[in-house]
C-alpha cells in the first residue's frame, strides 16, 4: 500500500466504504485515489503479469533501480491495495464474486461489453450483492453511436467541442497537457456519481449502475461555447468574446524575460486598480461593462498597448509591482514553481521526502 495524503487520518467521511477498483492508467485510478483519500478502504484490482500499464509510464531509472513503479503510478495509487486477478479463469471470477459480496462499490474502465462477455456484468454482480454500486467510466458511454470505440483525452474533448475552445489567436487548437477529460469527464464525474448512488443505496438497499462517458461530461461543462450557440449561433473563435480573450481586462500577456502575467481583472473596479497600478487612468473607462464592445476595434486596440506596455518589465517585476493591488493580476508560473509558492506550501497542498515533492495533497480541508 502507497502512502495516503496528509490530512485524511482524522478526516475519513468514507470510513468504512470498500471500493474494488477495476481500472487503469488515468480517470479511474484518479476517481478511486479521491475515495481512498477521503478514507474509503480501495482495494487496487490489475491483471497477472506486467498489471496497470501506468507502471511504466515516465519510469525513471531510479524507479528502475528501487523496483518501484513510476511517480505516475504511485501518484495515482495511494492508499490502495493491490491484488492480482485473472478474469479469463473461472477461479478467479469466483474470487471477484466473492469480493463482491463484501464491497460497496466497484469501478471498472473496460470498454463497454467486456465485463458482461468476462462474465462478470451488472446482472451478475447485483446479483451477488444488491445493494452494490458498480460505476463504469468509458469514452463515449455504455451506449450510443461510439460505445465500442476506442479513444483518448484529445479525442473526448475534440467530440465534446472544447478542444475547439482551447485555441490560439489563429483558431489553431492546443495540445493541453491537462487531461480534461479524463480528469474532469472521468474522474471528478465518476466520483460524483458513485457518492450520489452510494447514498441512495445506503437509503434504500438497492444499489445503482452509474454509467460515466467522458466525452459527455466534458460536453455538460463547455458552458461557454454552449452559451455563445444559444445567443449567437455558433461558438465564439479566439479573441472575439469576453472570456476568450475579447476584452484587455482578461487575458496572458508576455512580459520582457519571455514569461506571463495572468489578467482577470474582469470587473471594472479590478481593471480601474489596475489601469492606476500600470499609470494608464484614461483607460479607467474603458471596458466591457460601460459599453465597451467585446472584440471590438477599441478592445483591440487597448489590448494591444497593454501587451507593449506588459513586454516593458519582467514577470518578476510586474508580480512585485501589483503584489498589494487587489485587482486580479498574478504571474503565470510554472509547476516547479507552483510546487514552491506559499499558497501550497502553506496549506500543505504538497507531500514530500527528504525535501522532494512526491505527492499532490487531497484539495479538501475539513473542519469540525
């Protein structure tokens, strides 16, 4: 068993909860990793042999050398675990079965169909316990046009029309390195959906199938775009709507040493502190809210002057600079930095060893 976050020893809601993880690689060992930390008891389910491919994943040769898995795994992993089962033998399914009998919840991120081929679908495993919640997280659901095809995180948010959203300047769409769909469409929703349906079961008796497609969840949260169709008739390109970067008062400006500034001085008392901070007061009236137009030529315009005037200092001195200004300006910093700054240090927001990062805290604080 990996360690468990910091702060849950004391702090476990789900004490008492048994969760079989059945799932690999990203959104379900992300969904059960929340349940574990939250102090459900998540026992950590991979096949014979070489097991969740994750442990391989950005393995480093010091892994290698201590015949451990990659941060990737162990990340993801904590406070579970492990056993080994074949769900080809019969023996095996007889154990799962077994497990069953005993859990509250099991999660699985097989392609739709595998578990019921393997013997071990919905019917037989309400079967065994009626009072289970099994939630399945797949790429586009259990049914549908695309159930049975196969995918990964630039694909769910292409279908979904975010990619579309995370665009530059010339509507070219940007690789993120932040996996919106596996992490928000499949992990975050599957967490939701099974606490939802763990709760009606513990009310009632019978339990529930939570089918999670991240595809669609990522669709029911790109609310911008959505409502830029309902107003307008389609989503809004780059730079041409309030959020997307339309406005000067909201967007990333580059700085003298190649670095950024994030501005989201979005309410016009933030961009009126703002434009006192950088001695622009003729720009105090001029924004979105008094009629300035989104996208507009004077929008572009001022947008253009603040990205000269932001290229004057570096992200060093324009961070000093509206460190006491209450108006939304902050620097853009890397993660090695992030891992550094106060605001995480401070509220124990990272696990280390020996002085070295090794974990991302649960992002919960309880209080009696």
């Amino acid at each position: 068993m990996t360690s468990p976050s910091p702060d849950t020893a004391t702090h476990q809601p789900l004490a008492g909860v048994r969760v079989l993880d059945l799932t690999r690689l990203l959104p379900g060992p992300a969904a059960t990793r929340h349940l574990a930390d939250l102090g459900a008891e998540v026992i950590k389910i991979e096949d014979p042999g070489p097991g969740d491919y994750a442990r391989d994943m950005m393995r480093t040769p010091a892994d290698r050398a201590a015949e451990r898995p990659s941060l990737f795994f162990r990340s993801l992993n904590r406070g579970k675990t492990e056993m080994r089962l074949d769900l080809k033998r019969a023996e095996d399914r007889e154990a799962l079965i077994e497990l069953i009998r005993h859990a509250d919840v099991l999660i699985e991120s097989f392609r739709p169909g595998v578990m019921a081929r393997l013997g071990v679908g919905w019917d037989t495993l309400r079967a065994a316990n009626p009072a289970l919640v099994m939630c399945s997280i797949s790429g586009y659901g259990q049914g549908g046009p695309l159930a049975k095809a196969a995918g990964h995180d630039i694909n769910y948010i292409g279908y979904a029309g975010m990619l579309d959203q995370l665009a530059s300047a010339d509507g070219t769409p940007i690789v993120p390195n932040v996996q919106i769909g596996d992490l928000l469409g499949g992990a975050l929703t599957a967490v939701v959906g099974t606490l939802a349906a763990l709760v009606d079961a513990r009310a009632t008796g019978r339990g529930r199938y939570v089918d999670v497609s991240m595809t669609d969840s990522v669709f029911a949260h790109n609310l911008m775009a959505f409502f830029a169709v309902g107003t307008r008739g389609k989503a809004s390109p780059a730079g041409t709507d309030l959020l997307n970067g339309g406005v000067p008062c909201y967007g990333v400006y580059r700085t003298a040493d190649d670095r950024f500034m994030a501005v989201g001085a979005l309410e016009l008392k933030f961009w009126q502190v703002m434009c006192d901070v950088i001695g622009k007061p003729a720009w105090k009236d001029s924004h979105w809210s008094l009629g300035q137009r989104v996208g507009g030529e004077e929008a572009r315009a001022i947008r253009d002057e603040l990205a000269a005037l932001f290229r004057t200092a570096t992200q060093a001195e324009w961070t000093a600079r509206f460190a006491d200004a209450d108006c939304c300006v902050t620097p853009v910093l890397r993660m090695e930095e992030a891992l550094q700054h106060p605001l995480f240090v401070e509220r124990n927001s990272v696990v280390q060893e020996n002085g070295e990062p090794v974990q991302l805290a649960l992002p919960l604080r309880f209080a009696d």
